[in-house]
C-alpha cells in the first residue's frame, strides 16, 4: 500500500530530492576551472629500464638481461652499486649489445642461440668442477724426494714444480689434464723463523701450510681467491696448497705433501 505524504513530510522530501539533484548537476563552467586548478594531481612512480652488468638477487635477472624496474629502485640501489646502466643507445654500444626492443627476427633467433648454447655449456663446466672436487675432496697427493743431509727439510737437489705435480697427478691418482687446465701452486708468505723468512723473500718459493688449521670453506675460499703467480716452486717438506684451474673459471683445491725419501 502506498504511502501518501502530505503536509511537512511531503516538503522534507521536496527538499532532499532537490539537494540531490544540485549534487548530481555538474557545476558551471567557472566552478570547473576552479576545481581543476586546485585539485591536487595524484603521482604515479615511474619505471626505467636497465642492463644487468651482474646477476641479481632472487633471480630478478641475470647478467645482460634486460629489465624494467621502478625508477627510484635504479637510481638508489642498482645504478649506483654497478649493478645496471641505463638502456640507452650509448650503453648498448658500450657492451657490444643490441637492444632486444629494436633487433631484427635473424639477430633475436641468434641471441637466443648463443645463450641457450652458453648455459648448457656453463652447466657442463658445473658438473666438471663439481666430480673433480667431490673426487679431490679426502685426498693427499704424496711425492718423495730427498733432503739435504745439513737440513732436516729442505729438497736437494731441485724442487717441485707445478710439472712433477701435473705428471703425479696422472700416475697416482689417474687425472690427466688438458694444457688449458693450468695447475698453480698457492704461495704462503708466512715466516716463523730463519729459514722460513729466507724463502718467503724468495719470490720463487712457498712455505709449508698446517692444513689442521683449515676447513674445508677457508681452502676453497684460499683457491678462489689465488693469484698466480709463475713458477712457484716447493723447496721444503711439508703440506701444499696446488690449484688446478678448469674451464668456466673455476678453481679446484689439490692438497699436495712433500715427504722426504728414505
């Protein structure tokens, strides 16, 4: 049944239908340009897009992606750190790069080649380094010489090299390496007496290193961290440290024991 107004009801309707409509008309034109010129502009972050110079973390991209990130994330952060440039024309050029938005059909089914060959190539030098160091991990290589008989350590005569480590290598423990596999020879500086001072001023031989002293991190961390240097040679008794260099540019521990023969 429907609801008849009459008297003040019917006015407080007329009234509310009346505010209504003012606030559902647009305003004039003067009021509109008021409003335009006072409303407050609501900003958005921009994004920008970067080269990666590095891989980075959580697999956000890998070395030469490119990728597109918020602007203040680039300018605080990757730029800054050398961890991205700006993908400008100048840039790509600088890397010998072509931007992926502009290369042609030919040039982005080369791309794709070239880094689906890489990292199956890059994995297989994983799993190399990975079996070497597995099989590498518990073993000494043991070599025999003789001693001075007015020394109680020191080789004589002649010294090993990083070529009687290679040939022992071969024979003892069935490893052949290829020529481009180098084999370096850590170079310990440490003194602790007459002796040890004298070899460390030679910049052709090592110390011994108490590998009771080292963990399995800190000996790969020390292989890692080598600097070769040439023809090193081990004069004394005692343990090495040998680093033998495999494709992919990774680095393999080789505990090496000088003993002296009977």
């Amino acid at each position: 049944m429907s609801r008849i107004l009459t008297g003040r009801g019917c006015s407080h309707l007329l009234r509310r239908t009346a505010g209504i409509q003012q606030r559902l008309s647009p305003p004039p034109p003067q009021q509109q340009q008021h409003l335009l010129q006072h409303t407050p502009t609501k900003r958005f972050g921009h994004s920008v897009r970067l080269i990666a110079l590095e891989d980075l973390p959580h697999g956000k991209a890998y070395k030469g992606d490119v990728l597109t990130v918020k602007a203040g994330y680039a300018r605080n952060h990757l730029v800054p750190q050398k961890l991205a440039l700006y993908a400008t024309p100048q840039n790509f050029d600088k890397l010998g790069m072509v931007d992926p938005d502009f290369e042609t059909e030919e040039e982005r089914i080369a791309r794709l080649q070239r880094e689906s060959n890489m990292t199956a190539t890059e994995d297989r030098y994983l799993k190399e380094s990975d079996l070497l160091k597995k099989y590498l991990k518990n073993k000494v290589l043991q070599l025999w010489r003789t001693v001075d008989p007015n020394s109680t350590d020191t080789l004589h005569p002649g010294f090993v090299t990083t070529n009687h480590i290679r040939q022992k290598l071969s024979k003892q423990l069935k490893i052949d390496l290829d020529e481009s596999e180098p084999i370096h020879i850590l170079r310990n500086e440490s003194a602790k007496g007459a002796a040890d001072a004298s070899a460390a001023a030679t910049t052709t031989t090592t110390n011994p290193l108490n590998f009771a002293e080292l963990d399995d991190a800190k000996i790969q961390a020390m292989a890692d961290e080598l600097v070769p240097v040439p023809d090193i040679q081990i004069n004394r008794l005692g343990e090495y440290l040998a680093v033998i260099g495999l494709k992919g540019g990774y680095a393999i521990p080789l505990r090496v024991l000088v003993l002296k023969r009977a």
